[in-house]
C-alpha cells in the first residue's frame, strides 16, 4: 500500500522570493537545453548527451556575459 501526504508551505516573503528565482533558474536551463537541442538537430547532429550540455552551461557560466 502507497501512502501520500499532502504538505501545504507557507513561506514568508523573502522565502518566495528564492522559490520564484529558483524556478525562473531552472526555466531558463531548460529553456538553454532545448534550444541548443533544436540549434544541434537542424545542423544535422546527434541528440546532445546530459553531460556534453552541462559542459557547454558550463562554459557560458565562464563567460563575463
């Protein structure tokens, strides 16, 4: 038997702040990863692997941009 529990948060305002960052961080990664998936398939490449993605992230994170 599968058990759930239902947790309601209340953060304050400095909490949802961080949740709103957090989750406009990880839209634009994803929005990165598909668009340099798209960039890569109409060049005629292979499905990029998980790890040659954080690669590039990396290397734009070193950028001064």
């Amino acid at each position: 038997m599968i058990r759930t529990y239902k947790v309601m948060l209340l953060p304050n305002n400095k909490q949802k702040t961080k949740l709103f960052q957090c989750a406009g961080v990880a839209r634009w990664a994803y929005n990165f990863a598909l668009a340099q998936q798209q960039e890569n398939d109409k060049q005629g490449g292979k499905f990029l692997s998980d790890g040659e993605l954080r690669k590039r992230l990396t290397q734009l994170k070193q950028t001064k941009e």
